[in-house]
C-alpha cells in the first residue's frame, strides 16, 4: 500500500481513536474478504490494503512514526530516532545544509536508516520533505510601515561543516509590525531523497521611530503646543509619513487631547484606507517668566473653572 494513507483507506480521521479504527476495520474487512468475494481481484486487493492499514494504526509506535514521517515510516529498516537525528543536523535552524550542497553525505546518511549501504538507500523511492527553518529579520520603522523588498544575508552551514552565505530577498507588506512572519516558500532545509525543501520562516522586529508611535493601523504622535495656542487656538505644522502637514487646534483645547488627522496612518496591505495620525496635544508651560507676564497670567484666575478638581475628592 506503498503511497495509500491508512486512514483514508479506513475512513477515519487522524485524531481517531483506536476503538474508531477497530470498528472501521472490522467493517471494510468483512466487506472485502476473500472468502466473501470469491474471484474479486479488485476485494482482495482491498482487503490487504485494510489490513496494512489496521496493522499501522493499532500499533501505537508504528502510528506515531506515519503522522510524523509519512510512507518513509513504513520500511521495516527505518528507525525513527536516527531520522530525527538527521533532521535535527540538516534542518535545525539555519544549520540546514543548502540545496544542492554535500547531497551526497545526506544520501549516505540516509541510506544508513534502511540498510541501504550508502547512496543508493537514498535511491529506493523514500523521501522526506525539508524541516522549515527560522530567521529574525529587523527592520526600520518606515520599512514596515511603507513596505517594500528587503535583502538580506542568511548563514547555512554545508556537510563538511563550513558556513555558507546565501542573500535572499523578500518582499514586505506594507503595515508589518513587531510579531509578524513572513514564509518564504523552498528556502528552508532540504528534503531527504525527493522530499521538497522545506519553507524560511521570518520572525519580525520594528525598530522604533524617533517621533511615532503606532497602535494597529494607527500612527499616534505627541504634539508640544503652548498655552497660548491650546487657549486661542492655532494652526501648526507636524509632521508625517508623506511629509509636513497643517493641523487645525480648537481653542480651549487641553492637554492630552487626541486630534485625527485622516488618512495620514500606516497603510492597509490589501490597498483598503490607510489608518490615520493621532496626534496628543502636550502643553507646554513658559518657565523664566518676567513680572509683566506672571502679571497677565493672573488675569487669568477669573477665567479658571473652579470645579475642576471637585471629581477627584467625589
């Protein structure tokens, strides 16, 4: 049954249970039984494949080593440890050797799982795919935020142990933020035999920027504003993505207050509305005051709500 999944032969699921499979078994044998289909080919066929099949499932190594490894799992000379062994030595981390170097030790390698002798136990149809393999990658605030293509230089180490450097580039979304992964499809480690490659998987950091911050598809900024313009109001440049923009302050405004501006935030990846700047108004008071002035802001006094602490003693 070389290439037949024993569960889909049985119709059960992989998180069947072993009374699940008995039952299915049970069934599909007597369906098929020779003695029952007598000159039916095409039942006996089937019955020795529900066999090997219930065979596999119901020993509890034999299943452990198929949902781990597949049909390679079958041979009756592979060992499971030492195919995790290889596994671990050509496909941990960026210690993977790179397609098409020192293939030859890998096959050797193995053909030593099965008996084979050599290079040609790589030969007998068995395979198995390449483990992913990870990498961090960092990147700068408006990198992530703009996207683009980014190269960047991977370290993989060969059979004889030497390191190879390999520059890969990849494309990235524009919105990506710290967390995000990227999966760059057959640069991971090697497969065994005619296993495909397996994938690169991309752990992202932003660097922060020195003037925004970000909260989701939100840019925030924190805008200092004097209390002469927080009282009568204003209209002052700030910057962003696209560069310098006017910003209308309300008078009366205080400080914390969040102001929108529209449209100016990180960009949707799927070409939706970017998100927009939400700027904190900061009020800055003078220092260094002179009489004249110490003078005018006690003209203010009359003006002050004298209720605006009562909440905190409520």
């Amino acid at each position: 049954m070389a290439g037949k999944n024993p569960y889909e032969i049985l119709g059960v699921p992989r998180d069947a249970d072993l009374e699940t499979i008995r039952k299915a078994y049970r069934k599909l044998a007597r369906e098929n039984h020779p003695d029952l289909n007598p000159d039916d080919a095409a039942a006996e066929e089937r019955f020795k494949d529900v066999s090997r099949a219930w065979e596999i499932l119901e020993n509890p190594e034999k299943r452990s080593n198929y949902d781990e490894f597949g049909d390679v799992a079958l041979d009756p000379n592979f060992d499971a440890e030492r195919a995790r062994e290889a596994r671990r030595s050509f496909g941990g981390g960026f210690d993977g050797m790179p397609p098409g170097a020192g293939m030859g030790g890998l096959e050797d390698l193995f053909g030593q799982f099965f008996g084979g002798g050599g290079r040609g136990g790589a030969r007998g149809g068995f395979s198995m795919p390449g483990a992913d393999t990870e990498a961090s990658l960092e990147l700068d605030f408006e990198e992530a935020v703009r996207g683009g293509e980014k190269r960047f230089t991977l370290g993989r180490r060969t059979a004889e142990g030497r390191v190879q450097n390999e520059t890969t580039t990849v494309r990235i979304p524009p919105g990506v933020d710290t967390g995000g992964t990227l999966r760059i499809p057959g640069k991971g480690a090697p497969g065994i035999g005619d296993g495909r490659p397996g994938d690169l998987i991309v752990s992202l950091r932003v660097r922060p920027h020195r003037v925004f911050g970000r909260e989701g598809r939100h840019l925030t900024l924190e805008l200092p504003v004097s209390v002469r313009e927080a009282s009568l109001g204003a209209r002052v440049e700030v910057p962003t993505l696209d560069g310098r923009a006017t910003l209308t302050i309300p008078p009366g405004t205080d400080s914390g207050t969040r102001l929108r501006m529209r449209g100016k935030g990180v960009p949707s990846p799927r070409g939706g509305k970017p998100g927009d700047l939400l700027v904190r108004v900061a009020i800055k008071v003078p220092r260094g005051l002179d009489a004249d002035a110490e003078e005018a802001l006690g003209k203010l006094e009359r003006f002050e709500d004298p209720a605006m602490r009562k909440k905190l003693f409520d």
